[in-house]
C-alpha cells in the first residue's frame, strides 16, 4: 500500500471522529433542543429581546472601533516593518492573545476601578461596570489582532504595483484605494469577522467588567440560565442558538462576497524579493514600543501577591492541586489540538492528490476547518452536556470532557498553523524511502519530521497558553475534585479575596506568556500563518 494512501485512510477515519462526535452530534442536539423549545418564538420575550440587542450592539460597536484603529495601525506598522523582515512588531501585535480573559478583566479593573491606578493619578473614569468598559476593554484587545492581520498584507502588496502607481503620479489616498486595498481587504474582513465572533462569545469580561446585569449579554444568560437558580437547559440552548447565528452572520457575508467576487480570502504575496533596508535602531525600538503597548498594561496583575502563593503555605496548598490540573489540562489539549490538525491537513494535501473531488472542495474544507474558530466555549460546553452528559456524574466532573472540549476549540489555531507546512509535503521521497525498506514511521522521522517540529513546537505552546486562561470551557465539567486555576480565581473574586485572586491571575499571565514565546522562538512560529495569511 502507497504512503499517500495509509496517510489518507488514518486522517480519514480521525476527521470523521471528530467532526460527528466533537461537532456535530453535540450541535445538532443543542438545535434540536432549541426548536423543540420555542426558539423561533424568541422575539416574543422582551427579556431575552434585550439582551440579544444589547448583545449584538456591544459585539458592533467593539468591532467598529477596533476595525477603525485596528486598519489605520496596521497600515502604518506594515508600511514600516516591510523595510525589516525580521521585525519583531509582529509578534508582539499577536502577543495579547496569549493572555488569559480573566487577567485582561482583572487588570482593567485594576486600572478603571474607583480605587484604581489611573483614579490615583487623578484621573477618573467611572467606567467599571459598564458597557464602556466592556467596549474599551473588547477594543484594546481586538485592535492589534487586525492590525496584524493588516500589517501582514500590507507587507505582501507587490512592489512593482506600487512603484508603478508612483511613477503614473497616484497620490496617498488614491495607491490606498486601488493597489493597497484590494490586497488587504480580505484579510481585514476576515479579521473583523473572527472580532465581532470575540466581542459576541466574550464571557469573562462581560461578567467582570459589565458587573452582571448591566450589562447581560446571551453569554452571560446562558451561565446564569445553567448556573444560578433552576437549572434551564432549554432557556440556555435558546441563547446559545441565537448566539450562533449571530457568530456566524459575518462569516456568511464574507463567503457571499467572496463568490460574488470569486476572489480568494487571503491575499497575493508578491514573489519579488524585497530589498533589505537598514532601519535606524531608535525607529524600529519605537515600533517595538508600539506594538507591545497593547500587552504592557496587562502586567499590572505582576505584584507581591504572586510570591505570596509560594510563600504562603494556606494559599500553596489550595492552589498546588488546580496549578497541576491546569498544566494537565493545557498539556493534553495541545497534544489532541495538534493532533487532529495534523490529520486535517494530510487529509486535505494527500486527498486532494489521490481524489479530485477532495481537490474540487478543498476551499470549503478549509472554511469549514476554521469554523470552531467561531464557536463560543459556554455553547459547546452546552452541546456537549447536552450530548454527553448521562456519562458524567455533575458532582465528579470530568477531565476527559474538558480536554476533548478545549481540542474542539482551539483546533483552528493549530490547523492554520500547519497548514503552509503540509502544502511542502514530499510525497515522492518518502514512497522511495518506502521502497527502499524503511517504515513508514521512518520515513516520516527522516524526510519529513526536520519540516514539522517548530511549527509542531509553536502550535501546541499556543495551544497550551491559550488553554491556561480558558473559564468557560471547563466549567460545565467542573467540580470540587477538578477545579482548574481559572475556576480558583473565579470562586476567589466571588468571595472578596480579590488580592489572592489576583496573585493567581499573575501566575496565569506568567504561564501563558512564557508558553507564548516558547511559540515563537523555540518553535520558530509565525503567527503570520495562524491567522491564515498564507
């Protein structure tokens, strides 16, 4: 049997695990219980009407505003880093992503609560509690994220084009308008898309900083709906069905346009090689400085109080448990994540060459690939619930629940990832290496695996950061023997221990962001690629 074929036969029979068992069963469960429920009966219950408004008009106006500074920034920063290929303002403008939900919220409390720094400096706000915060906060954290996705395309406009659109006397505004935009336009649509799908499934920040029912969005009902009062499990599949049509609206529009325009999602990279300019040391640290504004505040979190947890017996006793169980958990979730997106893209790249049909398709795979990318945590954990509950006992919890959730959701992350590292694939010399008398294994080891291990390397840090901060994931599957380090703060800040909680939150920041640049600079990662650029 071919090499190309037992690969085909293994990520075929994994993909399909995953996509009926991790997708579409617990999904298909949650709208049937949705319908069964009334769901299109919605508009009917002002209550819930409210919300979904006030869902949706925070969701729009946080992804207006980073859209706004999120396009200008990255223009400018695009322009200037496409002078220095080896600059480091891209991976710093990924850098917040690595930050767990809960320190941002922590940290902003910190920084616009009434007793906050900017308060002592003279500077009131009055915003914590509010829809204000909750869009300030969405904004600082989104804008870099489509600056990096604009910064990124901008550096692949071809060159020639915009040296030809000089030379025929194209002004600022009008080499923007038609040799800038048309190869940045998907990628910022695409960027605004997975924003408002954030801004509309945000959890932690919402419940911290919209201080409970000020600001009620369908996340936050669909907790109290399963968590507060009487367990409503139709009510919170109701929210989490109109939740995911409001998600995947702009997905929607953006595939329509792109048929109507018949243009891809991702822009031309221009095949010149770009001349290597020196940039003046004092220019790029400010373009450094730039770029790590967006995580600098985070660090507020970074007090005595994370000593405290290892000094402190009390406190290193109730955390050690759920510091280990975290690390376990983000460690196994990075290993499946990574797995099964390494299954994708085999399927995809040797699919495609043994079948056209997978050829033909391959498109809409790969959207359908990035769809959990889409899925808020609370929904899935609903649907697994839903699915999968009669073998969970509610006071035991399970691990395993959570680590198959986790795997759903950030398999995106991974399958951009290693999506540019299949496409090298060498078919031909691992068949001869196969004749030759080598296993498959050993050909793989040999041939391939020199290819794989950074971004193998980077994906599965990403991963295992990102799992780190991760709340509503955990917390359908949690109980008081499997409590991660999120769920410790969560308890801690509903019973006033804010300094203490606090203390864990910069151990989480530590955590993650030690993972993050484990990703990038032993996995020699490009966040370029996760964010599929290329």
């Amino acid at each position: 049997m071919r090499i190309p074929v037992i690969y085909l036969i293994f990520s075929s029979i994994w993909m399909v695990i995953f996509w009926v068992g991790g997708i579409g069963v617990p999904l298909g469960n949650l709208f049937s219980i949705a319908f069964h429920a009334g769901g299109w009966n919605f508009f009917e219950d002002t209550v819930l009407l409210s919300i979904l408004t006030m869902t949706a008009g925070q969701a729009i106006l946080s992804t207006l505003i980073s859209a706004a500074g999120g396009f200008f920034l990255g223009l400018f920063l695009g322009e200037q880093v496409s002078e220095d290929p080896k600059s480091r303002v891209p991976m710093l403008l990924a850098l917040p992503f690595g930050v767990p939900t809960l320190v941002v919220a922590m940290a902003w409390v910190a920084w616009l609560g009434r007793s906050g720094v900017l308060a002592s400096w003279g500077i009131h706000f009055d915003w914590v509690y509010s829809l204000k915060a909750v869009v300030f906060a969405h904004a600082f954290l989104n804008v870099p994220w489509i600056a990096l996705a604009v910064c990124q395309s901008r550096r692949h406009v071809p060159e020639e084009q915009l040296a030809a659109a000089r030379l025929l006397g194209a002004g600022y505004f009008s080499e923007l308008r038609f040799v800038v935009w048309p190869q940045v336009r998907w990628a910022f649509a695409e960027a605004c898309a997975q924003v408002m799908s954030f801004c509309t499934t945000s959890f932690a920040l919402v419940l911290i900083l919209g201080g409970g029912p000020p600001v009620q969005t369908l996340e936050t009902e669909l907790y109290g709906r399963l968590r507060y009062g009487f367990l409503d499990l139709s009510g919170a599949a109701i929210c989490a069905f109109w939740q995911l049509l409001i998600t995947l609206f702009p997905w929607a529009l953006i595939l329509f346009f792109y048929d109507r325009n018949h243009r891809s999602l991702r822009p031309t990279i221009s095949q010149k090689v770009r001349p290597q300019k020196e940039v003046k040391k004092r220019y790029r640290i400010g373009l450094v400085l730039i770029a790590l504004g967006f995580t600098a505040p985070y660090g507020i979190v970074l007090k005595s109080q994370v000593l405290k947890i290892f000094i402190d017996s009390e406190q290193r006793s109730q955390v050690l448990s759920p510091f280990f169980l975290s690390l376990q958990l983000a460690g196994w979730s990075g290993l499946f994540s990574v797995f099964s997106a390494v299954m994708a893209v085999l399927f995809l790249r040797v699919g495609s060459n043994c079948f056209p049909a997978v050829s033909t398709f391959q498109a809409g795979l790969r959207v359908l690939f990035s769809l959990p990318s889409g899925l808020s945590s609370l929904v899935m954990g609903l649907a697994f619930f839903l699915s999968y509950g009669q073998w969970v006992d509610p006071f035991e919890g399970s691990f395993i629940a959570m680590v198959l959730l986790q795997t759903v959701l950030f398999f995106p992350v991974s399958f951009r990832v290693l999506s540019p590292v299949i496409r090298g694939l060498q078919i031909h010399q691992l068949e001869a290496a196969v004749s030759l008398g080598a296993s498959g294994m050993k050909a793989f080891w040999w041939i391939e695996w020199p290819r794989w291990r950074g971004p193998l390397v980077g994906a599965f840090a990403g991963v295992a950061g990102a799992s780190l901060g991760e709340i509503g994931a955990v917390s359908f599957f949690s109980s008081e023997k499997l409590i991660p380090l999120p769920l410790v703060v969560s308890r801690w800040m509903e019973h006033y221990r804010f300094e203490e909680a606090q203390g864990i939150a910069g151990l989480l920041f530590l955590l993650s962001m030690s993972l993050i640049f484990i990703s990038f600079e032993v996995g020699n990662f490009s966040w370029e690629r996760s964010i599929g650029l290329q």
